[in-house]
C-alpha cells in the first residue's frame, strides 16, 4: 500500500510539556518506547517500502511560535478525492469545508466529479481549514472521514494538489483492525496519521494516544493505539511494533464518541531523555471523536 496520509497537515497550537504515561495492564499501544525520536526518509516504494534512518528528529520547532498566516486573497483550490489504501479516485463524495475543527459551519461543501475532481473556494482570512467527507451513493461505501486543520498557501489565488483529501472506505475501516486481530466496535471512532519533524521527516519511536485531558496523558476508555510495519504500511501486533515505525503512521481504534478529546504523540527527545526516562509530549491536536467515524491528519512538533 503506497498511498499514506503524506498529504495531511494537522498543526496543534500548544507548548511541550513532560509527563511519563501511565501503563495499562492490558496493552493499549502507550507502553514507553525503548529509543529516542529518529527522522527518517523513504527512498523506495513498491511491494515494499524501504527507508532511511537520518538520525535524530529535528524538535528545533518544538514549543515555538507558529508562523501560520490566514488567506490574503480568496484561494480556489482544486483536488482530488483519493482512496487511502488504493489511490484511486473517488466520485460522488460531499466535501465541506469549515474553519479548524467547526464542521457544523461550512463555508463551502462540493461534490467530486466522476474522476474524483474537486475544487472549492476559500475566503479570505481563513488559516487553518477542516473538511469532511460523505459518500452520497446508496449504499455508502465511504465511512464518514474528517482532514482537520490544513494549511494553504495565503498568498496564491489559485492552488492544486492531487493528492490532498484522501477518503478511507468502509472496507479499509474494518481491514486495517481485523489485520490485528480486532473488529471495530460499532459506535467508536476512529483517529488514525503520522507525525514528522520540523524538517517533514516521518518520525519513528513515539507512543500515540487519544487523551481526555490535554498536556496529560488520560486515555479514553477503550482506546488502543497501533503502529504500521514501514515495509508495507500495515497496521501489526503491538508484539511486532510498540511504538513508531520510520513511516511514522499510526492509528487509535475503539474510542468513545465524545465532544473534545486529544490526539498525542510522546516520545524521548533525545538519548539523554531516553537515558533519564523523560518522556515529552511532541504533538497534540483537540479533536471531537464522532461515532462511526475517522479522523485523519498528520501531525508536527507543538508550536504556540
């Protein structure tokens, strides 16, 4: 599977902070990792995935100030609704656009063409935008998916990018669990991504989880994280992977509808960190957990 969340930009406006997770008797994926953050490339696709180790993640973003900047000029921007697993386009599916995380106030809300083309139209003063996607054939064959938090360029009236809003099928929803011996709960949701660096380097080595509390690692009831085998970007047994892989890609299952919740990633900084035991919190993101839903994104060191 080639087509990975690469083109989802999640950005949280926080400060890190420290604060070693609490480990479950049963294994939720939040287990402390056994290295330090590394960045990492990929320099081959196929069959099988091969990547780099470029040595230690690049934090030198970490806890400054964003440098984000909303629309100067109304930007038309077209796309193309993609499939997670395939890649191929997908037609007929209802995107809305809204500001952040506010899906109930969209601004504009399209509908891909036959090649899965979209384009839509974004106000001035927008900075970081949402959209969600629905399918309008009968029966749906796309479970509701949310892209939260994109960044455009706020400069430039007209911008394309073919690979920006990737939708995740029915069939990928109840695959990539069964892959680890798990069957979705009806009801739950769903927050899968990746995080990279301050230089776009996937990260390898941190611990994901979806928080009730922000700053402190409070998991919600029920949820378990797993991390993808780099090699085929594929969820595997926590007994395979307990934290990160060099792809960088993970995802959340079973979790309880609820209004605000908190999308974390922790890791060690460094190996000194590593050798103290001085896990931080490196990204977070305050998302709504919505039944029978994904939220996907990808994510960066917490700016402010």
């Amino acid at each position: 599977m080639n087509v990975r969340f690469v083109a989802f930009t999640l950005l949280a406006a926080c400060s890190s902070k420290t604060n070693a997770p609490m480990v479950d008797a049963k294994d939720v994926g939040f287990d402390k990792p056994t290295a330090s953050l590394h960045a990492n490339m990929e320099v081959t696709t196929g069959g099988t995935d091969t990547w780099m180790d470029l040595g230690p993640a690049d934090l030198s973003c970490l806890g400054t100030a964003s440098t984000d900047m909303p629309t100067a000029v109304q930007v038309t921007y077209t796309t193309v609704v993609k499939d997670f697993q395939s890649g191929n386009a997908v037609p007929n599916v209802k995107v809305t656009a809204f500001d952040t995380t506010n899906f109930n106030a969209p601004f504009d809300t399209e509908t891909s063409d036959a090649n899965g083309n979209i384009t839509f139209t974004i106000p001035t003063g927008h900075t970081r935008i949402g959209f969600q996607m629905t399918d309008t054939q009968t029966p749906p064959s796309v479970m509701p998916t949310f892209l939260l938090n994109q960044y455009f360029d706020p400069n430039t009236a007209t911008q394309t990018e073919p690979n920006k809003i990737q939708s995740v099928s029915n069939a990928t929803a109840a695959t990539l669990p069964a892959l680890i011996g798990e069957t979705r709960m009806p009801g739950t949701g769903v927050v899968a991504g990746a995080l990279r660096d301050c230089q776009v380097h996937e990260m390898s080595n941190f611990i994901a989880t979806v928080s009730s509390t922000s700053g402190t690692s409070t998991p919600l009831a029920g949820a378990e994280a797993y991390y993808f085998s780099a090699g085929v970007d594929l969820p595997v047994h926590h007994s395979q992977q307990d934290a990160s892989s060099a792809d960088g890609l993970f995802m959340v299952i079973q979790l309880p509808a609820t209004q605000t919740a908190y999308v974390q990633m922790w890791g060690y900084k460094d190996d000194n960190d590593l050798a103290a035991g001085t896990l931080s919190e490196i990204a977070e993101l305050e998302v709504p957990v919505l039944a029978d839903s994904v939220i996907t994104g990808s994510y960066v060191p917490l700016r402010h």
